[in-house]
C-alpha cells in the first residue's frame, strides 16, 4: 500500500500560535515560580529545622527569601 499525500499537510482547523506561544509562557513562568518557591521553602525547613532557627525564624528566612526572590526574578 502506498501512502502518498497529494494534498496539504494540514487538513484541520487552523492553528492560533498566538494563543499558543501565550501558554507557554505562561508554563515557564509559573514553572519559574514554582521553583523558587519551593526552593525557598526547602531553605527556610532546612533552617528551623536542622539549624536551629525554630519555627520563626524559618518563617522570617521564608518571607525574606520570598521577597528577594521576586526583586530578583522580575
């Protein structure tokens, strides 16, 4: 059986690659954000837990960690 094409590739509907290239950055950016945050939860666990830093100041590290990160990440 031969399976040759004779006319165009794309038969549906059309693409809308605007909304397309839109998604996906909004993938990345909350992939990017995603990370940071989880990140700096990891950070701020592993200081009120393993370093001695309790509960608050994990939680002051979480919130400082978080602010800088977003100056940063802008």
């Amino acid at each position: 059986m031969d399976n040759h094409q004779s006319g165009p590739l794309e038969t549906g509907a059309s693409m809308d690659y605007a909304e397309h290239e839109n998604t996906y950055l909004r993938f990345l950016s909350m992939t990017k954000w995603g990370t940071m945050s989880l990140v700096i939860l990891m950070i701020a666990m592993a200081a009120g837990f393993f370093a001695g830093a309790g509960f608050l100041g994990g939680l002051i590290i979480f919130i400082v960690l978080n602010v800088a990160g977003v100056f940063l990440l802008r």
